[in-house]
C-alpha cells in the first residue's frame, strides 16, 4: 500500500476492515480500538469473535448478499460484541470486491451510533431480539428465525422495554441509535 493510502486507511474516523469469507486479513487502528482489541489479535480471526452466539453469527451472513451480488453497497445497524463483553450499537457498511461470490472479499467500515458505555446489560437473547428489531422484523418473524415461540419472543421484548425504561420498540431503537432523549446504549 502507498504511504499516503496506509495513512488514510490507518487513521480514518471509521473502524475499517477487510475480510476473506468472513475472517479479518486487515483492520485499521480504529477498528480494532473500537472493539477493545490491539490489531494483532483481530488479524487472522473469525468474525464469530465480534458476534455473541453461533447462531448469530451465522444468521447474519446471509442478509445484505443480494445487493452484494449486484455490486452494490450494504448498510445496516448491529450490536456488536467488544472485548471486554460488552456491546456496541454501530451502523455497519459493506462493499464487496468480488460480487461473484460477495463474501470472499469484503471491505467493511464500523461508526458507532453511541460510544456511551451506559445502559443495562443484555443476555445473549436479549441482544438477538434487538438485533432483529432493529431491522424491523416483527415478533413473530424473530420466533421463526430463532425457532422459538412468538410468546417467547414477546417476553424477551418487554424485558427489553423494561430494562431500558421505554414505552415501545420504536423509542428503544430510537434511544439506541442515539436520536431519543438521553441516546444510552
């Protein structure tokens, strides 16, 4: 890489980073402080490490593909999983360099919606839920995906109105992406 790139790249306001099938060969300073890890021990590592679950990580694969496939960007919004177990509510976009096969070669950039680190600690479910949510998939939906029952996902729902004091899932997304009173994530 030039100088002058490896400087943009470096020090860029964003976490960048690029992936071969779902595991990071480069990542950028901010990327790697971002989730609470030096760079040396994201390189060469699964993706699996920022997510919470297995099943997370491999339900999330596959959404953002077909615009991948037709050589256009993908954005969305994701809980993301730090270092330390925590959690970060981040607006993720993706552009592929082979859209023949979208996930041999991804470039990837990370902004976080909020940095504040307060807010309730969520449960592995909890954070599926939500994560589901925010991409605006209905309870029974979300039962469907984590083959569970709506009634389940129902309960996890409420538990989340709670622990974050909102009225409804629009507030609580709202409050997460940092555009509600107090934007705590």
């Amino acid at each position: 890489m030039h100088d002058l790139d490896q400087l943009a790249f470096e020090n860029a306001p964003m976490g960048l980073a690029l992936t071969e099938h779902r595991v990071i060969r480069a990542c950028n300073d901010t990327f790697a402080q971002m989730f609470g890890f030096e760079k040396s021990q994201l390189l060469g590592q699964s993706f699996r490490l920022l997510y919470g679950t297995d099943q997370e990580f491999h339900q999330i694969r596959d959404i953002g593909l077909e615009p991948l496939k037709q050589d256009l960007p993908y954005s969305d919004e994701r809980l993301m999983l730090t270092a330390d177990g925590g959690h970060l509510w981040c607006r993720f976009r993706a552009r592929t360099l082979t859209p023949e096969d979208p996930l041999a070669r991804i470039v990837l950039s990370f902004t976080p919606i909020d940095n504040t680190p307060a807010g309730p600690s969520l449960t592995p479910r909890e954070r599926e839920v939500l994560t589901w949510l925010s991409r605006g998939r209905t309870s029974k939906e979300i039962a469907q995906l984590l083959e569970l029952s709506p009634r389940t996902i129902e309960d996890v729902r409420a538990r989340l109105l709670r622990k974050f004091k909102v009225k409804n899932v629009a507030v609580l997304l709202a409050r997460l992406s940092g555009f509600g009173e107090g934007g705590t994530a």
